[in-house]
C-alpha cells in the first residue's frame, strides 16, 4: 500500500473520516476501492470471530445450567424416593396400629 494508512486506522475509522483521509492523501481510486475492500473484509472477520466467541461463551453458560439443573434433578429424585418410603413406612405403621386398636381410630397420644 502507497498510501501509508495502516490496517488499525482503516478499520477503526469512520467511513467518512476514511474517505476525507483518503482524499487529503491523493489517494487514486483504484486504491481506494482496495482500502475499502480490505476494510470491509478485516471487519467481516471480527464479526465472525466475534460471533464463534458469543456461541461458545453461550454453550458454555448454557452446559453449565444444564449441569447444575441435572444435579438438582437428582436431588429431587432421591428426596421423591424418600417420601415415598416414608410414605410407605407411616402406612404400614398405622395399618398395625389399626390391629391393636379395638375401635378402628387412630389414637392420639400427648
């Protein structure tokens, strides 16, 4: 490149500041219709880096959730098995209670 204008100032720059920049500098044409073309290709290639990185940074976020989600699955699983032998438990409590109590009634002791 003749016109001595680096990769950071075309890319960093406004269109317009770029264009005033270019015409102060007697840039042909030709050139200039090159300069953009390398613009408009350098920030192509950071909105695509930067898009790869927003969709692993989400995946990331998202696996983690998942993870966390699962391990409080499992701990509700085990509480629900739990309950249910507690359940299970208090029923054939009150099933022998029902045989030793002659009126058929649950006793209530203070």
């Amino acid at each position: 490149m003749t016109s001595n204008i680096t990769e950071a100032e075309i890319v960093s720059l406004d269109i317009k500041e770029l264009n005033k920049k270019l015409k102060y500098k007697n840039v042909s044409k030709p050139e200039q219709q090159e300069l953009k073309k390398l613009r408009r290709k350098i920030k192509m290639n950071k909105y695509r880096r930067d898009s790869r990185m927003r969709k692993t940074t989400e995946l990331e976020t998202l696996l983690e959730l998942r993870a966390l989600l699962l391990d409080e699955l499992i701990g509700l699983e085990q509480e629900v098995v739990y309950l249910h032998n507690s359940k299970d438990h208090l029923i054939k409590h009150i099933h022998s209670s029902d045989e030793d109590d002659e009126y058929g009634e649950f006793v209530v002791v203070d």
